[in-house]
C-alpha cells in the first residue's frame, strides 16, 4: 500500500479559458469528485480538453476559476511532498541514465533516501530484470513505457495521473500494458485518473469512464465499469465488456456533430 492513505480527488467549478488574444474556453465550470482509490478514465474528443483537466489536477496548468483539493491539499502541496506522479504518452527517460538510475531519480527529487531494493522490486514487477543498466535507446517502446510507470510509482503516490500513457506503443504491447501494469497501482491501492483515446482501454482498465464533449469540455457521460478486478485478456470478448463499450462509444458518437449533406458542403 502506499505511506498515505489514497486520496480522494474533488474538482469544484474547475475552469480554463486560454487568452491569446482572443479567448479560448477549453473546460466549462466541472463539478467531479475521483473516488479514493479507485481508478477513472476521462474519455472524449480530440483537443475538447481532457488532458488540461488532468493538468490543473497535477497543478501543472492553473484554473481560471474553481479549485482542486486532494485530500484536503492543493495539488502544490501533494506535488511537494511526492504525493502524486504524472505519466505521460511519451516516457521522457533520461537518454543518459540507465532503467535503473531513471527510475531511483524519482526519488531524488523527491527529496527520499536511495532506496535500490524499492527499485530493484518495481523493475521485477514491470518484467525489466535483466535491463536494468540498459539506457532508453536500447529499450522498445514497450519497456520505456514500463520504466516510466516504475518511475511514477517508487515514491509511492496516493494519486497517479496518466494521460494517453500508452498510445505511443503497438497494439499488442498496449494489450499487455493494460493487462500487466494496472494491478501495480490498483494492489497499491493508489487513485488514479487516466486520459486516453481508445473505449475499450478505458473499460479494460477503469472502474468508472467519465465521457466529456467537444471543446469547452463538459460532462456527457458518467458510467461505472462493474466488471471483475483483476481484467482478463479474454474480458475483452465478453458480452459485458461489449455492452459497456458499446455504451460510451453511444455516448461520444452523440458529442460529435451531425454530418451536413455532401451539397451543402
């Protein structure tokens, strides 16, 4: 489990307008509340603001209006004391450092004591044994991704944000990503909020889908995953999971606006 009990994630007005110029309203007023422990995926359009939501979550964007506690704290002050990890599409390893070394660095700068058998015990979960003084350029895609994971998770974090973290890997690797990664947080009994683009990933590995609009960003759907944990291969081909898939893929085809007539075009 992680030092902290998992934190509870309330989003409450949380707004953005971009003012370049002319103003840009990327995310309308959200009232959310992440359940402790438990994990969530944001769903919708390309560009309608999901991965700014996950960043004013992470404090890496500041809202216009509104606020997010986790906790109780600001994402500032979980942020300073270890208490959330970010990943992203891309790994953003150290091209310099070994899986190893990228991996006990998240604890650096974090401020923790060096700790290689916590280190030594996550590249044995994530399937890394063997590769630990190997550098990035020497890694698949696949085992970047699952170095970063490592990374995000040897201080421990109640919170885990993850935003597309495995859209930059092929189909295959994804499939196994999803089945093998998750249950690290989930044993950890970390929160975690994941953006992604694909429906069936977002079933595979949440217990709640969240479908926002089209830019402003707003709430269309919010649909709990009542399947078993932990996800199987052969889930994918269940008739819950379809139905569950078929649900929100409902959902975001409902965002998407009409197709106007070939003439009017």
């Amino acid at each position: 489990m992680a030092a902290d009990l998992p934190p509870e994630v309330a989003c409450r007005g949380l707004a953005k307008t971009y003012d370049a110029g002319a103003p840009v309203e990327a995310v309308r007023p959200l009232d959310l509340t992440f359940a402790a422990g438990r994990t969530t995926a944001l769903l919708g359009p390309s560009g309608c603001g999901k991965s700014t939501v996950l960043r004013m979550i992470a404090g890496l964007e500041e809202p216009t209006a509104g606020e997010v506690r986790i906790g109780g704290e600001t994402p500032l002050e979980l942020r300073r004391r270890a208490g959330l990890a970010m990943a992203f599409q891309e790994a953003a390893l150290l091209p310099w450092r070994s899986v190893a070394s990228n991996i006990g660095l998240a604890l650096t700068l974090a401020r923790r004591r060096a700790d290689p058998e916590a280190v030594q015990r996550l590249i044995a979960l994530v399937g890394l044994e063997g590769f630990e003084q190997r550098r990035p350029a020497e890694l698949s895609g696949g085992m970047r991704q699952r170095a970063a994971i490592a990374r995000c998770l040897v201080t421990e974090p109640g919170l885990l944000l993850l935003d597309e973290p495995f859209g930059s890997v092929d189909e295959q690797t994804r499939l196994r990503l999803n089945l093998d990664l998750p249950r690290l947080w989930q044993e950890r009994g970390t929160t975690a909020i994941l953006v992604t683009h694909s429906v069936s990933e977002a079933v595979l590995l949440s217990d709640r889908v969240v479908v926002f609009s089209p830019r402003p960003a707003t709430v269309l759907a919010d649909i709990a995953i009542d399947l078993p944990q932990p996800r199987r291969a052969g889930m994918v081909r269940e008739a819950r999971f379809l139905d569950l898939v078929d649900q929100i893929s409902a959902s975001l085809a409902e965002s998407e606006p009409a197709a106007r007539p070939l003439a009017a075009q």
